[in-house]
C-alpha cells in the first residue's frame, strides 16, 4: 500500500487559511493547501486523513469554516476524509520529566494530560467535529488509547515514553494508535 504525507511545521491542513506560527508557512500557508487539495484531486486519492494539533490554531470562526470547507472540498473530488482529533498534549518535555520520575521513584502513571483538560482544550471544535462527521468524513479519537489506571492521558507506556518532546509522539506513542488507523489501511 502505498501512502504520501504532505506537512508544513505549524501549518494547518486547511484551505485558505495564513497560518501564523514562528515555523509555519505564514503567507504561503494556502498555497500549500491548495496544492495539496489540487494533488488529491488530480491523483484520485481515495483516503485522506487530515491530523493537527488542532487547538494551537485557535477557535476563530474564520478558522472553523475554513476547516469544514476543506473537508467539503476532499469528499467532493471522491476521497473519504478522516480527521484525527489532537492527542493528549502533557505540555512538559516528557523524556526529561520521567527520567527524573524514575529517579526520585515517582509513580510515572500520574503524568500525562488530565481528561478534563483535555476537554476543554478542545471544546471549542466539538461542533465542528461533529459537522465533519455529518458531512461524511470519519473523525477519530485517540484520547482513550493513552487513558491509564489512574484516568490520565499517560506519557509513558510499559516504560517507555509516548512522546519524545512536549507533544511530539514518540514511535512508541505513534503504535499506541495502530488499531484506530487499521480500518483505512484494510485492503478492500
């Protein structure tokens, strides 16, 4: 199976939107957008998933309806879209604070994102979230594949750490989100 990822560093997947991050493409943010789109279409791509911290962009309505058109504007040229809500961000470099938690003995099962903060971090986008779904694109949730035995977002799993910075997921923490993503690469 083949697979092509098109990325910008602090630049959302999103048309017609200036993206204003130290990193990102700024002025050129749409740009790449649209060229991204312009490929999909050309190329008939059949699944695309489109994954962001999406709460670092913001919750302007300007932002939110640019969003949903983008995704109007993949399921209109054929593609299925599948959007993948933000993951748990811990918001602490996570190698460095759990080497020191094991040092000092911590229980490393207390560090992580609480649910709650998630929540409501991400609040802002439930609705469009659920305006995505009811246009038919597939909108995945990988919060709980990261829930511990103390109800926390975790960052470390059978000793090893799901982040390799502050909201970065490590390879480990990439596999954590294999079953959510098995269903798209089923051969059909």
């Amino acid at each position: 199976m083949r697979g092509v990822q098109a990325t910008a560093s602090e630049t959302a997947p999103v048309m017609n939107y200036v993206c204003t991050g130290k990193f990102s493409l700024r002025k050129k943010s749409p740009e790449f957008a649209g060229s991204v789109i312009n490929y999909i279409a050309r190329k008939k791509v059949r699944n695309v998933i489109l994954a962001a911290n999406w709460p670092g962009y913001g919750s302007s309505t300007t932002f939110k309806s640019n969003l949903i058109e983008t995704v109007k504007v993949l399921i209109d040229s054929g593609c299925h879209v599948y959007v993948l809500k933000s993951v748990p961000k811990p918001n602490f470099d996570v190698p460095r604070m759990t080497a020191l938690a094991v040092i000092k003995h911590d229980d490393l099962e207390l560090f992580g994102e609480r649910p709650d903060c998630y929540a409501a971090r991400n609040s802002a986008l439930c609705l469009t979230y659920d305006e995505m779904a009811g246009m038919g694109a597939t909108v995945l949730d990988p919060s709980p594949f990261f829930l511990n035995s103390k109800n926390i977002y975790g960052v470390t799993r059978n000793g090893r750490a799901l982040y390799c910075d502050t909201n970065h997921l490590s390879v480990e923490g990439a596999r954590l989100l294999a079953p959510l993503f098995t269903p798209i690469f089923r051969s059909k």
